[in-house]
C-alpha cells in the first residue's frame, strides 16, 4: 500500500510593530524657511525642528505635501511675474518654419493635456473659469458686465474671464454659422432627390444648369430636417435653442408651431439670402404653392422679400419648364409606343361649361399591365363587323349578373352597418374588411400609383359635334399623335354620359369617311363610374323620396323631415354628397330597424346587445351571418316585394321570410292639399313614370320570367287640375304598399351602397357587376340615355373586345392617384378635381380656357397645384378639419330615425297600408322594358353602324374604300334630302372644289350608283358625307344648277 504523505505542522505568521516617535509636521512656510536659513528658538514658544533637522532625527518621517502645497511652491517658485505669463509661455503656439524653444518635457506635456490624454482635460478647465465667482465682474461693474457674449468689443478691452469667454465663444459660434451657411448655399446635394441649386430656366450659354423638376418641388418638411440636422447639427442646434421651448432643462415640440418647421424655414431664408439660385429646399415650393393658392401679387411680393418664396416671375418661368418637359416626355412616350402599335396612353376629356365661360379639359395617362396586342384597332373593327352582340338578349344579360355574390356582399353589407353601430361589435370590424377583399373580392387591382398628365385646355363646346372633333384633335396634336401612324392604334377616350354620347353620334355621323382616324373608328369610349353612379342617385332620390310633406314613413321626406336632413330641391339633379350622406343615413337606420326586428329585440339593439354582454353571448361573424341571409331573404329581395303586396302570399310564407305582423292598419281621412305637396323638380320626373306605369307593366307577369310586380293592381289618379299626383290603390287591396316601397329602398340603395365601397378598394369585379344591374334600372327610369352607355360598355367588353382588349381595360378603369390601398377613385372623379380648381382660377383670373398662359402653364400643372397643396398642408401639420361623425349609437338623427321606424311599424305587414306614396320597381320595369323594343332597337341601331363599317373597311384600298355593299334589306325608296344655303355653305367652306351656291335650296331628287343601287333615306349628315365623296360639281347656268360627278366609279347618274 502506498503510504500517506506527512503532513507538516502550520506556520503562524506574526506581524511586528514598532511604535515611533511623535513629530510634529511644520508648516508650508517654515519650511521653505527652512531651507535658505537656520531656525532659532523663539522664547515663549515651543520649538519647530526644521526639516533638516527632523530628517536627521532617527526614525522620523518626513511631512507629506499636499496638493495645495505644491500650488503653493510652484506659485512661489515657477519665476513668471503672473499666471497668465506662465500660461502664454506654456500653451506657447510654434509658428511653422522658426524654432521651437520648448524642450521635451514641456511639448509632451502640453500635448497630452490639449489632447486629452489626461485624466483632467480641458472639459474640467473651461467650466472651472468660466463658473469661478472672481471671473465674474460685480454688477456694479456696468462697463465688464455688458461686455459678456459682445460680438463686437474688443476681447482685450474685456478684463473678466467670464465675459471675455462668452465673447470669444459668440464670434467663434457666428464665424462657424457664417461658414456654413455659406457652404450649404454654394454646394448642392449629390442625391438627385433633394436638389438644392436648381433654376426656373435658362437662357442656354451656362452648362451643366440643373433646370427644375416635378421631384424637386415634392415637399417634405419631415425629410427637410433631417437633411439639415444631417449637414450641418451646429446650425440646427443654434435654430433649436431658438426655436424650441424647454421644459425641465429638456426641449419638446409644442402641438401648436412646431419648432422643427420654423427652423426649415429660417434656415432656407438664411440659405436663399446668400445664394438666389438654391430655391430648390422651401422656396420654389413654397412659391408654386402660393401660385396654386391664387394668392394676391402683394402676398408673394413680401414672402419674396422674408425670403420664404421665389419671386412670381421665377415661379412663373419654373411652370412652364415644368409643363414643357412634362409634354415633350410625354410626346416622346407616345411617339416611341407609336412606333410598336402600342398605346402608352389614353384620355379622360371632360368639358366645364357655364354661361359666360366654356371649355375642355384632358387628362392623360399610362396604361399598367398591357400586352402588346391588346389596342390593335383592325381586331376591334373586326369584332364590330361580325355582329356578335345580335346573339344577346335580355334573358342572358340577366343570367350574366352574378346574383350568388350580390346576395353574399349585400349580407355582409348589413352586417357592415350592424357593427358599425354596436360597440359591442367593434372586434368584427376587421374580419368584415378582410372578407370584403377576399372571400367576395371579384377582381381587385394591384396598389399602384397613376402616372397622369393633364393636357392643356381649350375653348370649345364639348357637347357640340363640331366642338368635340375639334377639341378631339387638339388634343392629340399635345400628345404628339400621328394621324397617318395611328390608323391601327386604338385610343380610349373616358368622361361622363354626355361626352361619351357626343362621341358614339360623331363615329355615327363619320362612318362613311374612308380615312380610320377621321371617321373615329379607331377611338374608343366608355362612360365613367362616378357620374354614372351620380345619375343612379338622382333616380334613386326621384324614386324615393316622395312628396315633400308626405305622411309616408317609407318616403324619404318623411325621414328627412324628421332627422332634419335637407331635402334636395331639384330631384332630377341633387348635390351629390349632401344627398348622398342622408340617403347613406337613413339606408342604415332601416338596416338596423331590420335587424331588430330579426333578432327579436325587445326594446332596442344597444339594450339587447347590453344583455348578451352580461351573458356572455355575443354573436360570432358566422352567426350573424346565418341571420342577415333572413334579414335579405325577408326585406331585401322580389320575391318579398312580391309577397308585401299580397296578404296571400305573407300567410303562406315561411317563418324565416315571414314579415313580423303589426297592428292592424286604419285608412285615415283624404290627404290634405299640404300632405300631397310636391315640388314641381319632382313632379316632372316622377309623374311621367306614374303616366307609363301601367301601360309599361300591364303584361309584365304573363311576358317575363321574373316575379311581377303589383303594378297592375293599383291606378294613379291626378288631382283637378295639373296639379302633382298621389298613388291610389284599387278596391280590394290587401297588401302593404308602405312596407313594399322599403323594400325597394334597401334593394336599390343596396346596390348603390356596394358599388361605392367596391370602388376605393379597386374591385372592378364588384364595380362591373352593378353596372350589369344598372342597365335594367336606367330602363325602367327616365334615364334611357344611361341605359344605352351600359349597354355600349357591356357589349365591348363582352363581344367587341379581344380578351387581351378587355384585359387592358379592366387592369385601368380605377385610378390610384396616392398609391395606397384603399385609395381608389374613378377617372371622371379625378377629372372633377382638375376642373374644379381650373374653373375656380378662371374665375379669379378672368382668363379664357384657350388662353396662352392657361393653356400652357396652369392646365397642364393642375394635378400638381392639387398635390402640393396638399403636401403643404401635411408637410406643416396642418391635419384638415375632422370629418368624423360621432359613433352611430350616439348619433341624435340615428336615434330619431329608428325610433320613428319602430313607432311606425315600417317593416311590420299592416295589410292595406297605402298612403298615398308608390315607389316604382325600375329594375323590373326596365326587364320589361328591355323585353319590349329598347334592346332590339339598340342593335338594331348596332347593326346599321357595323353595316357601314363593313362597307368602308373592305376593301380597304384608295379607289375602293367607300364603295357602299348592299345592306341586307336595301329599301327602295330614293334620297330626297334638301341641302338648305346654309348646308350648302358648311359644304363649300370644307371642300373648295364646290363653288358658292347661288340658290335658296339644291333639290337632290336621286342618286343612282354602280352597279345601279338606290342609295336607302339618308339623314343631313350623311348626304353631306357623301357629297364629298362622290366629288361633286356644281355649275349656274341661268339659274339652273347642273351637278356632275368627278368620282364617275361611283356615280352613274344624278339629276336635279
């Protein structure tokens, strides 16, 4: 075994002390005295060894200096008559070039104390003098006082530390300000996007002159700070200190003027005051935004001077380099897709007409996602020929509409208005939004933002033929257009109802012109969404709203009465949006009486919903749901129409579509002259619906698949007199007519609802699925003209279209002019904008839309007047005026409208309820309608147009191209057309080759062309047409006009 280590025994460690002597240290001076003399005994006090002597003491230690002693010593013994001598021999500053003086020990000493190497730097020093109480002079001292931060008194005249260093310190902080300044107004940012230096023009001997841009004018107050805080911090600390208050020793930034903005602005004026050239920070905005303002000449005059602005004349000579490089961009674009038969663009032309002033107005545009082939204009004609929209009827435009997804996106509508108004609900509002763009999204756009190019204005009458052609080519000569390369480029042309109507009639009246881009057959057009959804509100509110003081709760008066809501005055033509909130208003009000009545609230959704809080039994999105598929199926659909107006029909219905029984109806008295009042705005629309009614919907449940209406139950009788009309029902009525005409209410408005909230969201799917629904309604209104433009853009869309075609037009027909989802808008809306603030500068400035300056310099820049408005505005935090109403549940109109619903039992059956108010069902009037003769006429009229086109196009060849077929009934019946004096000098001015005529009338009794066809009855126009294409020359000879033909390929014979 291994044996243990010994183990040896601890050491204790001892610590020895020794106790010495006392001895007693002498003071600083006795011992400097010490050592230059010998120290005696002073009798009557004890005696003070001296240090030699205390040295030699055995034991004894020497005394420990202090650092006030060695102060002492070096004050006593460094030799200098002051301080400040030793201090200007010690920081001694070596001028290049002699010798320096200092040895070694004194240079690296100095060195490491001025570099801080030092555990004391000059950190400790400067606060030492500066806050020492002899440094500062005694306020009795008025001259040293006043001298402290003096900017201009000599340093040497200042004898206090204190002052002297403040003084020093403010020359030293201004020459640093001046350097800067200086540096940021002569050199320019190298980021191309924050340009300093930038010119309004240039007169073209200077090189390299950065002319200005769109890019350069973009404000940004936020991203401006930043940029000087970035190159320059001492200035912006200085502007800071200046500007911002302080609380706790600690800068904040008041809600009211913040500090940051005022620094941008003071330092720009710093900026520009030194260096005109560098306006491109705040002052040429700022400029141009008080130029988009129409700000008085005074006001710029004196923001020039603060130098806040640029003068007027350099914002004026910025515009139009702005507009010039903007249009020579865009003519190069057009030109190059030219080039590769692919247009780069297309046009909203919208007209802004008044009484002494009138115009046109045009915007262009980018189209996103085309394919090259998409505007080939031969394939759309060749569409056009083949007539495949003869194969559409009514039944199968109906069949079109996606009615499953209308149901589900009006459900989800109602619950929308449900959740909006409960609080207790607000955690479903997201979930809503998220299936809207989802689940029941059709077609939604990509967030992209629109690259938009307004065109300069001009003077003519859109409306008129003549005016439209002419402002047409104006136009195109902006955009740089070549008529002899376009001719296979199709080119899509947008606005409201009226411009596109002057269009469809111009390519009618142009139709036998050989040449493609004379005869408009390569342009196409479509009427926009915003004033297309406008005319449908206007025949809503002309629907539904009623006599002015009508006792009906289902009329619209009646609930703007009571909500004290105004009435539109003229219903043929409402303010958009003041009658667009109140019908939006009282639309969800009789949603939420609906849902009280299909949850079976007691008393009222809040209370009802108040319990369910307590309970723990709040509904889940998937059982509302369950429950607005009732709330649709029982007021929201025909067949509930239907079933309001038989009492039959209500007893044998379901219990989910069972409407709730209210109290038995009592008809009161005969209304009073006041109660049928109508205004005559109202009466003039409304009256000839009632005078068709029953012609139109006699036979509408024997001819149509559809429920039929109760039209032909009831009778409109007429007052003595021409007097306004009230609806009266026929003996033996057992329906309700107030509960049918809400019905209608939420039908239609529903329809209006989502197409409104489709549109922001960009889902051209759910936007062409009410415009579909939207060809019945104008049909069975008075506004047959938007009947035919939804038919126009249906059947181009669906037959006259290549997919690619369609493609193109779609991915385009909503603008995002923010870039932002949510931020849609319609063409025409955009268009609105513009012409607004054109109108309202032509106002101020008494200027003509063809004006040089107009047209060129503020047309073309309207969007961007818009912009940087706007951009103003957020870059100073100036937020708009909040437009957001109280919470629905506290809303005092909500409150009154459904209380007033619930009083009077609205969506309750009463049965012979009538009061005197019958709203018409236009969607099945106009099904009826359409049924009848409107669609066959229109293609009809469709087929006479690609009859010609048919004839023009083929074979499409100098000689040939307006030989005119024979149409598939030719009538033999010849032209009789009389050319008044005045046609015939329309016809003279435009073709030369025709003298002036001498006679009242020129009498054309026939015309027989090879190979010997009579021509069928022509309208003015076309006799026009074809006067100048048969060449015609007419002689007076003795007051007998002789007609001969130069074209004699066409023209056999005419006699006169």
């Amino acid at each position: 075994m291994d044996q243990q280590p010994t183990q040896t025994a601890p050491v204790k460690l001892v610590r020895l002390w020794k106790r010495l002597p006392n001895i007693v240290v002498p003071p600083a001076d006795v011992v400097v005295a010490g050592s230059s003399r010998t120290s005696s005994s002073v009798s009557g006090s004890s005696a003070i060894p001296s240090p030699v002597s205390a040295s030699s003491i055995p034991g004894s230690i020497a005394p420990r200096s202090t650092r006030w002693n060695k102060v002492d010593i070096v004050l006593k013994t460094y030799g200098f008559r002051s301080l400040g001598e030793f201090l200007l021999v010690l920081f001694h500053p070596r001028k290049r070039g002699e010798p320096d003086r200092r040895s070694k020990s004194h240079r690296q000493t100095v060195a490491r104390f001025l570099q801080g190497k030092c555990k004391v730097t000059m950190a400790d020093i400067i606060p030492l003098i500066y806050d020492h109480h002899q440094s500062r002079p005694k306020r009795s001292d008025v001259d040293q006082s006043s001298a402290a931060f003096s900017p201009s008194r000599p340093l040497a005249e200042i004898h206090y530390a204190r002052p002297c260093l403040s003084a020093w310190a403010t020359r030293l902080v201004g020459n640093r300000i001046h350097t800067a300044v200086d540096k940021l107004a002569r050199t320019d940012r190298t980021d191309t996007r924050h340009r300093r230096r930038v010119r309004a023009t240039t007169n073209g001997r200077a090189k390299n002159t950065s002319l200005v841009e769109w890019e350069d004018v973009e404000l940004s107050m936020e991203e401006l700070a930043a940029l000087y805080r970035e190159e320059d911090p001492l200035l912006w600390y200085i502007t800071e200190c200046a500007a911002a208050p302080r609380k706790g020793g600690e800068g904040f930034v008041k809600k009211i003027r913040p500090h940051p903005g005022i620094q941008v602005g003071a330092i720009s004026s710093f900026i520009i005051s030194r260096n005109r050239y560098a306006s491109g920070d705040l002052a040429l905005p700022l400029g141009i935004w008080l130029f988009a303002c129409q700000a008085h000449i005074d006001v710029k005059r004196v923001f020039c001077r603060l130098g806040y602005s640029c003068s007027d004349s350099t914002v004026r000579n910025a515009l139009k380099t702005l507009t010039e490089a903007s249009l020579a961009t865009l003519r190069t674009r057009v030109q190059a897709a030219t080039a590769r038969e692919v247009p780069a663009h297309y046009q909203h032309g919208l007209g802004k007409e008044n009484s002494l002033n009138h115009g046109t107005a045009c915007t262009v545009f980018e189209l996103d996602g085309l394919h090259p082939a998409a505007f080939r204009a031969d394939d759309h004609i060749a569409r056009i020929i083949k007539q495949e929209r003869q194969s559409m009827t009514v039944l199968s435009l109906y069949n079109t509409i996606d009615w499953e997804h209308l149901d589900n996106v009006w459900e989800l509508h109602a619950i929308r208005v449900l959740v909006n108004y409960l609080p207790h609900l607000a955690a479903l509002s997201p979930n809503i939004s998220e299936k809207f763009r989802t689940t029941l999204s059709k077609r939604r756009l990509p967030v992209r933002k629109a690259r938009l190019q307004p065109l300069g204005t001009n003077a003519e009458q859109q409306m008129e033929n003549k005016g439209y052609e002419a402002g047409f080519r104006n136009f195109d000569q902006q955009t740089g257009v070549e008529p002899e390369k376009s001719d296979n480029i199709l080119s899509w042309n947008r606005g409201d109802g009226g411009t596109h109507g002057t269009l469809m009639r111009l390519k009618q009246i142009q139709s036998t012109c050989p040449d493609v881009y004379s005869s408009f057959r390569n342009a196409l057009s479509t009427a926009e969404t915003w004033h297309t959804k406008a005319t449908h509100l206007n025949s809503c509110a002309s629907n539904h709203y009623g006599p002015a003081s009508s006792p009906d709760p289902s009329s619209l008066s009646r609930s703007s009465n009571a909500a004290n809501m105004k009435r539109p005055t003229d219903l043929k033509k409402c303010d958009f949006y003041p009658t667009s909130r109140s019908m939006t208003l009282i639309w969800d009000a009789r949603i939420l009486d609906c849902w009280r009545l299909v949850l079976g609230c007691e008393t009222d959704l809040v209370s009802h919903f108040d319990a369910l809080v307590t309970t723990n039994r709040l509904p889940t999105l998937h059982d509302l749901l369950r429950q607005a598929r009732i709330l649709r199926e029982r007021y929201a659909c025909q067949a509930a129409y239907d079933q309001s107006l038989d009492k039959e029909e209500q007893d044998r219905a379901e219990s989910r579509t069972k409407f709730h029984e209210g109290s038995p109806w009592t008809r009161p008295g005969e209304q009073s002259d006041s109660d049928a009042h109508m205004s005559n705005s109202e009466s003039s629309d409304s009256d000839s619906d009632r005078d068709d009614m029953q012609a139109d919907t006699l036979n509408e449940a024997s001819n149509t698949g559809l429920p039929a209406t109760a039209a032909s139950k009831t009778t409109t009788t007429a007052r003595a007199g021409d007097g306004p009309k009230t609806h009266s029902e026929q003996p033996g009525f057992n329906g309700d007519r107030v509960l049918s005409n809400a019905i209608l209410f939420l039908m239609d408005f529903g329809w209006w609802t989502e197409l409104n909230y489709a549109i922001p969201e960009g889902d051209v799917g759910r936007v062409f699925e009410i415009l579909k629904i939207y060809i019945f309604t104008f049909a069975g209104s008075s506004n047959q003209n938007y009947m035919r433009y939804m038919l126009d853009l249906y059947t181009l869309l669906e037959y006259e279209a290549s997919p690619e075609l369609k493609e193109a037009i779609l991915n385009n027909w909503l603008l995002n002019t923010r870039g932002e989802p949510g931020k849609f808008v319609e063409g025409d809306l955009m268009q609105e904008w513009s012409n607004r603030w054109l109108s309202d500068f032509s106002k101020e400035q008494g200027a003509d839309y063809d004006d040089p300056f107009y047209r060129k310099t503020i047309s073309p820049n309207v969007l961007h007047f818009l912009k940087i408005k706007e951009n103003m505005e957020s870059g100073f935090e100036l937020k708009q005026r909040s437009k957001v109403h109280p919470a629905p549940h506290l809303r005092s109109e909500t409150k009154i409208l459904l209380q007033l619903y619930k009083n009077e039992e609205l969506h309750s059956f009463r049965s012979g309820r009538s009061m005197g108010h019958a709203v018409i069902n236009q969607f099945d009037r106009g099904y009826q309608r359409l049924e009848d003769g409107k669609l066959a006429e229109y293609l009809k009229n469709g087929a006479e147009y690609a009859q010609l086109l048919h004839e023009m196009e083929s074979p499409r060849s100098p000689a040939a191209a307006v030989v005119l077929r024979q149409v598939r009934a030719p009538l033999p019946v010849p032209m009789k057309t009389i050319l008044t004096t005045q046609a015939a000098h329309k016809v003279s001015e435009a073709h030369p080759l025709l003298p002036a005529p001498r006679l009242s009338t020129v009498r054309i009794l026939n015309v027989t062309l090879k190979p010997r066809r009579v021509l069928p009855p022509l309208d003015r126009h076309s006799a026009l047409r074809l006067l100048h294409l048969v060449r015609l020359q007419i002689v007076f000879k003795s007051g007998t006009a002789l007609i001969t033909a130069t074209n004699h390929s066409l023209v056999d014979q005419i006699w006169v």
